[in-house]
C-alpha cells in the first residue's frame, strides 16, 4: 500500500527559526516523514503578507530549509522545496478565492488579529486571503493529514469546507484533508514572557531561542529565564508558567518524562536545573546548527536540492491543476 500523504511549513520570516518551531514541528516532522509521503514547503509567498526585504527574504528561505534539513528532514525521503518554485499554488489559491465567502474569509480569527495589530489601512488583500493560499497549498497534493498547531486548526477546517464545496459542484477532485494538533506539551512560550507563545516573529526577542544561535548565547538566555520565587522545579502551566516551560522543553529534548526531572530536581535550586537545561540545549542544538552553516556554506549544491524536489513536487500539484481546470472549464 502506498503511504498517506501529509503536508506542513513554515514561513521564512527569519534568519533562524526558534526552539518552538523545532520542538512544536520539525522534531515531530522528522518522525512523520518514516510513516507519510511528506511534503514540507518554505512557504515563502506567505511570507509576503507583511513587508520584506527581497535580498533578506531570498536569504531566509535558503535559511529556513537548510534549518529542515539540518533538524532531520531528509530531502531524498521527504520533499522538501520551496512554495514560489511551484506556481500551481498561486494558480489554484486564485480558483479557490473564487468559491471563497468574503464573510467566511473574515471570520478567520488569525487576519483578525494581525490586522488589528498592523491596522487596516496596512493590512493587504494578501493577508485576508491567506488561508486561501494556505487551502491550495494543502488541496494540491491530495493532502490526507495537515500537522499543525492550535492556531492553523480554523484554516484546516476552511480547506475541509474548501474541498467538499469544489468537491459538490464539480464532481470528486480534492482529498478532505484531517488536522493533526499538536499537544499542548509540545507548546514552547516565551522564557521572559512565559504566557506568551515564543515566535520567530516576536517583537521582543530577549526571551527566545534561536536554534542558530551561538550556544554560549543561548545558555545565557535559559540562565536569565523568567521563574517564580517558590525555589521548587515542580510542572504547574497556571502558577508557575516559567518552570512549567522550561520543563517542557527539557522533556521534549531529552525524551523523558516531566515527573522523572522533578524528582532529579527536588531539593535543588533554580540555578542546577537551568543549568542542566542549558547543557542539553547545546548538546542538541551544537550539531543542528553546524550543519546548517554546512549547508549554507554551499548554497549552489543546497540549491540544487530544493529544484530537484521542487520538479516532484510540481509534476504531483500540475495533476490535481489541470484536473481542476478541465472541471470548471478552463
Ligand atoms: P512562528 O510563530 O515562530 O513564526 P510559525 O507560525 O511560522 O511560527 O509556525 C511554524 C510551525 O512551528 C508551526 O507548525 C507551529 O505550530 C510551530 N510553532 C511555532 N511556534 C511554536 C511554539 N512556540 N511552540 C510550539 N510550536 C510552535
Ligand atoms: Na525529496
């Protein structure tokens, strides 16, 4: 039988992504690509929803996939590519617009948000079709599963509505794709804001950590994390959502379970734990981030990479386009 499809990315809308990122996706990614046929994308026509310098954005696209290649996705297994090197995504996010309620678009709690932060005069029309983009993305592949987090579950169940309605009038051509959430376990939040999820995109970035950082730097951040003056290394998100946190990360690194470092920590201060979070931290991030300056030192060969899997990727998306085009008559 052959493997299930499944579909996920991330924008490129930094130089490094952020332990959130690799914690909440690629680790869990780099899993799912033994058991799916994966497709991950840089999503970088998403990216341009909000102002971006071309040189930096071409030079984080290149950044954000040597950072999936250098967490574990494998190119030769996955396909790894970058979302503009496939036009069919532009072409069918632009039908499915079409079959999009104005009404329906804007109930999409994400545009409301960022559209209150930028304003509405500096909101584009990009950015309130964006789930669009994001239903094409997903609906070209015949997409079974979408991992994705908390807040991309409303534009998964707008793909689902997306399909079954192109689906009911044209006949049978999409795949009804299923969300896989991730647990709340898997939730990383900021060390000096710890109800605030960490992101690459933060204003502030004193409180996140970049897994291309120097380890030096981030064995600072970690020493200079938010805590609590209770002095106990005890797992509690509403009282204590600074050790709760770094409690997280250190499980979802170490593969251990929240109550086994509890006890390791019993009786010791703040100081021992951070400082044993700090170790693993560069432990696992030291080689991550190596082999990503590996592969950026050679951006000819990495390049070559993302063109040979953007050729599959676009021969699979031009199949499910023209299917689409026969059906509504173009
Ligand atoms: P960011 O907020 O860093 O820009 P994105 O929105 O581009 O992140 O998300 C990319 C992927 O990383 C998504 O799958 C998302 O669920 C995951 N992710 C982002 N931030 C976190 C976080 N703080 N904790 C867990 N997963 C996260
Ligand atoms: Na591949």
């Amino acid at each position: 039988m052959s493997k299930a499809r499944l579909y996920s990315g991330m924008q490129p809308s930094a130089d490094s992504l952020q332990i959130g990122n690799y914690i909440g996706a690629l680790l869990q990614w780099r899993d799912l690509q033994e058991s799916y046929d994966a497709f991950f994308s840089v999503v970088d026509l998403h990216a341009l929803t909000v102002p971006n310098d071309p040189a930096e954005l071409r030079e984080k696209t290149r950044r954000t996939a040597a950072q999936y290649i250098a967490a574990g996705i494998e190119p030769s297994k996955s396909t790894l590519y970058v979302q503009s090197h496939v036009s069919a995504h532009a072409e069918l996010a632009w039908i499915l617009s079409t079959i999009t309620g104005f009404g329906e678009a804007g109930r999409m709690t994400q545009f409301k948000d960022k559209s209150s932060r930028y304003g509405a005069e500096a909101s584009s029309v990009g950015l309130f079709t964006y789930p669009v983009l994001m239903a094409a993305d997903i609906l070209l592949y015949q997409t079974a599963i979408v991992p994705v987090g908390d807040d991309q579950k409303q534009h998964v169940e707008l793909t689902r509505d997306l399909a079954e309605r192109f689906n009911a009038r044209y006949g049978d051509t999409f795949r009804v794709p299923v969300p896989m959430i991730q647990q709340d376990t898997a939730r990383i939040y900021d060390l000096q804001n710890p109800t605030s999820k960490m992101s690459k995109s933060a204003e502030s970035t004193a409180g996140v950590l970049w897994l291309l950082d120097d380890p030096s730097a981030s064995a600072k951040k970690i020493m200079r994390a938010v805590t609590d003056s209770e002095g106990v290394v005890r797992y509690d998100r509403n009282a204590k959502p600074g050790v709760s946190n770094l409690l997280v990360i250190y499980a979802a690194l170490t593969g251990r379970q929240i109550p086994s470092l509890e006890d390791e920590y019993a009786g010791r201060g703040y100081g021992d734990f951070k400082k044993g979070l700090a170790e693993v931290v560069v432990n696992e991030f030291g080689p991550v981030r190596e082999r990503a300056l590996e592969l950026l030192a050679d951006p000819a060969e990495l390049d070559r990479v993302l063109a040979k899997n953007a050729d599959h990727a676009a021969s699979v998306a031009e199949e499910t386009l023209s299917t689409v085009y026969d059906r509504i008559g173009l």
